[in-house]
C-alpha cells in the first residue's frame, strides 16, 4: 500500500491529476519544488526580484504544458531545465551580461547564527561562482542541488564528459578563487 499511495503522489503523477483539474496537485508539486528552484536560480543569478520572476515565468510554463507534459525525465529534472532554459533568455536578453550580484542573502545568513568569519566565507563563495563562466556555474548548483551528472546533462543539453568537465573546472577555479581572497 505505501508504494500505491507513493506512485499517486509522484511528481508525474501530480501533474496529470493537476493537468485533469485537481489544483490541490498543483499546490503539492510547487511545495515540493519551489526551494530549489529558487535556490539554483539564485546563486546563478544573485538578485532576488529578478529570480522571483523568472521562477515565477518557470512555473507557468509548467501550467501551460501540464496537458502536453511527457515524463521521458524526471518531473524535477524538467522543471529545472525550464528553470535554466529561462534564465539564459533573461540573461541573453541584459545588456550587460553580468549578474548584478543582490546583498540580500548575505543579510539573510547575517541575522542567523553564522559566525564572521562563516559570513565571511560566504561572501567568498558568493562571488567566485559569481565570477565563474555561466555553464561551469549552472553546472556546479545542480549538481550541488543533489542532480546526478546524467541529469546535469539532460538539463544542460550537453554531454556527460562536457559535464564532468565543467564540474572539475568550475570546482578548480573556485578553490583557487577561495584560496587568494583568504
């Protein structure tokens, strides 16, 4: 029985009962969903109005293909390819193409308990994968959202070598970068 009530409620599964007319589907699907997404799309894109839109766009995407939707991936890897796929048309369309990197998660993590010198490497962090080329960066949060490489691929639209070898470059030039802020 928790394997029937498990496969009602995968993510595939929502949304054909969403895609049927059960909103309440579409309601578990976006609780389930909507952290990572944002999170992703936010160290991709350290601006908080602009992320909201563009995963506010993602989701709506969703809705209009909920009817159409075909699960040849997992439903989350879809979202996260759709989440991607508009933040390339955001960015694609900025004049300058330089995420304009928002102080607003540095004040988050400043009115927790982090330490200063946590604060500080936070920032670090920050700012090298603000500074890494934008399919090394992409490449690194999702694999740091828990996507394997394969997944990282599909949602990418390259191959798994090209993947891994973006992992290792974006994971060596932030070192680097983290060690001469240090």
């Amino acid at each position: 029985m928790g394997k029937l009530k498990q496969l009602l409620s995968s993510d595939a599964s929502l949304l054909r009962k969403y895609a049927s007319g059960d909103a309440t589907a579409f309601d578990m699907l976006y609780q389930r969903h909507k952290d990572a997404l944002f999170h992703f799309l936010y160290c991709s894109m350290p601006n908080a109005a602009i992320v909201e839109e563009i995963a506010q766009d993602t989701w709506i995407t969703v809705i209009e293909q909920a009817p159409t939707y075909k699960p040849l991936a997992a439903f989350r890897t879809w979202l996260f390819t759709i989440g991607r796929n508009r933040l390339i048309d955001h960015q694609r369309r900025k004049v300058n193409n330089q995420p304009a990197l928002d102080d607003s998660l540095l004040e988050q993590h400043r009115s927790t308990d982090m330490t200063a010198e946590d604060q500080t490497l936070l920032a670090e962090l920050i700012v090298a994968l603000d500074e890494l080329p934008a399919e090394q960066r992409d490449t690194f949060l999702l694999q740091q959202q828990g996507f394997s490489n394969k997944e990282i691929a599909n949602i990418t639209d390259v191959g798994p070598e090209t993947v891994k070898s973006r992992l290792r470059y974006a994971k060596s030039t932030t070192r680097k970068r983290m060690g001469a802020l240090s």
